[in-house]
C-alpha cells in the first residue's frame, strides 16, 4: 500500500491503525466476518472503473466482456451453493435487496407483517422511520415472553387478523432456529406471499445446518458478509416467475450501475462457500457460540430463550448492575467488541437496551475453539464485574492483545505489521 501511504497518509493511517485493532481485538459482532485476502483482492481490484448497467449480455455500456464472466459466475456459483432458481447478485446492500423485494410486489398501504424490531426483526422489516415503515403497514409477531421463542399460533392468529400482502421471516437478533416450513404454512393459509431474510444465517444454510427457506419462500434475500463471509453486499434469490420483476426492480427501479468489483467479490466467496473447510468453520461457528454462551450461563448471565440454535445468543443484563450501553463500552475498554441491544419485552431505551448481543463467525474465522470461548467468557465476566475499574480493564486488554496475537489475522497484509 505504499502508493496510498504516498498519496493519502491520512487514510494510509486510518486503514493501518484498522488492521491493527482487528487484529488486537476479539470481535464477537454477530453480524461480522473476516473475509479471505482472495475476497478482497477481487474488491480491491479494476472492476471498480466499469460501468455494466443491466445484466450480462444486456448492457448498456460496451467493453462489458470480462464483467459479464463475473457476473454469471457470481449467479451460478449463488444457485449452486443456495439451489436457488433465479439469483439477482446486484445489490448494494442486505437493505437493498429488500427493498427491491418489497417494491416488486407490494403498492404503498399494503401490509407487511414482520418481526418486531425490539424482539429481533431488521429495519427493512417495517420500521416506522425505514422506507418500509413509511409505505407500509406493519403488523408485527415476536417471541413469548415466556420462552423467547417466536410464538407461531400467535404468528398464524395476527396473519388470520390481519390478511397481510407479505409475511417476513428473518431477524438480525433471534437467536433460535426459524421455521421457515411453518411460516410457509401460515402464508399459504392467508394468500400472502413469504420473504425470508437470510442474512445472518445464510453461512450456516449453505453448510445445511439450518433450515433451508429457499425451496419455499418466493423471495429469500441476504447480505454476504454476516456467516457467509463475502464482500459487504447483498443478493436476492426467487422463484423464475418472479426473475423479470426482480432484475427490472433492482436495475433500473432502485440502482443504477452494479459494483463490479463487489460482484466479483462476492463470486469468490461462493467459491469459497462451497469447500470443505467452509463448512467445518460454519460447524464450529455453532459449538463456539454454544459454549461461549454455556459458560456465560454458567456464570449467572440471563440468556434470552435459554441459550442459542445458531450463531449468536442475546445476554439480558436486567439483574446485572449495568445497562447494555456500558456494558459495550466496558467491554471495549478491556479489547471485545461487540453491540448493545434491546432484548424482547425490554423495559429500557434503544439507545441504552437492557440487552447485548454476540457471536462467534469472527473468532471461528480467525481459528478459535472450545477452549478460547472459556477464556472470552471468563474475560466478558471479569470485564463486565470491573466495570468501574479502569485499571483493570487495562490489565485485561494487555492479556487480550497477548491472546489475540496467538491468532494472526491477514498475515500477508505485512505492510501493517508495525
Ligand atoms: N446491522 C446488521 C446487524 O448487525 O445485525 C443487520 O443488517
């Protein structure tokens, strides 16, 4: 990177000082990843200069030959991995693929009915201060405030009540596994069509650890970065009779050119996606997650639901003497990173919750196991209980910086290495 360094010290500055915090900091972001240097060197590289309006051999800029080879291998690599009949692979963003869903097949004032945002739903599901809050209705279903779990009859009932035009199933905070069978129930029985937003369990879908919604769904839509481990970006996959109005939506109802250079990305990652030790990183992504949050359990911590089917698990906070907000900011002093957020029936704000969240693809990605998710645990612990002690928080980010140099991360980006 020295041409950067000559040209744009300060920028130089700000991706070397983010190397290093990556590489210091044990990142447990549930919908973070560290994608292979393959990924990026497809991102890094001259497809950012083309302009490709349209679809392979549909262009409306010539010079598009070489494009054209990474956008279909991009689409074919997605159907193969995920068996799904059409794959748009032009979206900007997770956000973006639902938003060409939703302009596709509904008229503003249709109904939606969707995860409420506090139980675990995403903005794009109907937020009131989102596109999809402000042009449509938004009905929503959430868990039981018994077992965490989604309550279906109650699912079934609001859909019964309601008549929605569309049912979304998908969350960014749930940390149990979706029935995607019985939401295609409930939509069959009131006409609605299903949308099933994959992204943060799209890794352990292709690996065939979770239910697969493709086959049932009419639109499953993800971002690739979350377990998938790609570029930052977005794909939408449906049935061939929805392909025209999906494309013609995408481009162009919502974008205008493609990022070439993404798109190559991501066709890279669904390679990647298709390896052996893809899916043993997804396999262990999910005993990770199990006992980092077995052992937090057993430390007195409130798991929402009782623990976690997937990749991420919610610590409710209410009988700790601290709030999710200082939580994250404790947790940052001493080296872990990870977001507060609001746990169902939350009786705090969204921007102070009672809740964090965490997962483990990142520390997976980077090679660790069982016995690393005991430390991590024993440092939130300690962390969380010194809250005031600025001192010893010190303390534990020296041990964690010590730790996390045991697992380098991007060793060939050696021009960081100071
Ligand atoms: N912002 C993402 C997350 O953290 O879950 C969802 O898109």
């Amino acid at each position: 990177m020295n041409t950067l360094k000559d040209v744009d010290p300060e920028i130089y500055a700000a991706i070397h000082d983010e190397v290093k915090r990556q590489r210091t900091h044990i990142e447990l972001i549930a919908s973070e990843n560290y994608c292979s240097n393959a990924v990026m060197q497809a991102q890094g590289s001259i497809m950012t200069n083309k302009y490709a309006e349209g679809y392979p051999d549909k262009r409306w800029y010539a010079g598009c030959g070489e494009i054209d080879i990474a956008e279909k291998l991009a689409v074919q690599r997605a159907k193969d991995i995920f068996g799904a009949e059409h794959v748009n692979v032009q979206p900007h963003s997770g956000s973006s693929s639902n938003m060409a869903v939703l302009f596709s097949s509904l008229s503003p004032g249709n109904k939606i009915l969707s995860m409420d945002l506090s139980h675990g739903g995403h903005l794009t599901h109907g937020f009131k201060k989102n596109f999809s809050g402000q042009l449509y209705e938004k009905i929503t279903y959430g868990v039981s405030e018994k077992t965490g779990y989604i309550d279906y009859d109650k699912v079934r009932k609001l859909a019964k009540e309601s008549m929605p035009h569309m049912i979304i199933a998908g969350a960014s905070a749930y940390p149990r596994e979706l029935d995607f069978a019985e939401f295609k129930k409930i939509a069959d029985e009131v006409g609605a069509l299903l949308l099933a937003d994959v992204a943060h369990i799209a890794g352990l879908i292709v690996a065939g650890l979770h239910q697969d919604p493709v086959p049932l769904a009419d639109f499953v839509t993800t971002s690739t970065h979350k377990t998938l481990r790609g570029p930052r970006g977005g794909i939408i996959m449906c049935k061939s009779k929805y392909a025209t109005k999906i494309d013609q939506q995408i481009f162009p109802g919502i974008q205008g050119g493609p990022l070439m250079h993404v798109i190559a990305a991501k066709a890279v990652a669904f390679k990647e996606a298709k390896t052996q030790e893809f899916k043993d990183a997804q396999v262990q992504t999910l005993k990770n997650t199990n006992k980092l949050c077995s052992e937090l359990q057993s430390k007195d911590y409130t798991i929402v639901s009782g623990g976690t089917d997937n990749h991420l698990f919610l610590i409710d906070l209410s009988n700790k003497n601290i709030s999710g907000t200082e939580a994250q900011v404790t947790l940052e002093k001493a080296g872990i990173i990870l977001n507060r957020n609001m746990i169902p029936f939350d009786k705090r704000t969204a921007n102070d919750p009672s809740g964090i969240r965490m997962g483990t693809p990142s520390v997976t990605t980077r090679g660790m196991k069982e016995p690393e998710m005991l430390k991590i645990a024993d440092w939130i612990d300690l962390a969380l209980k010194a809250h005031e002690d600025d001192s010893k928080l010190k303390t534990i980010k020296s041990e964690i910086v010590a730790f996390c140099a045991t697992y380098p991360l991007y060793k060939d980006l050696t021009d960081f290495d100071d």
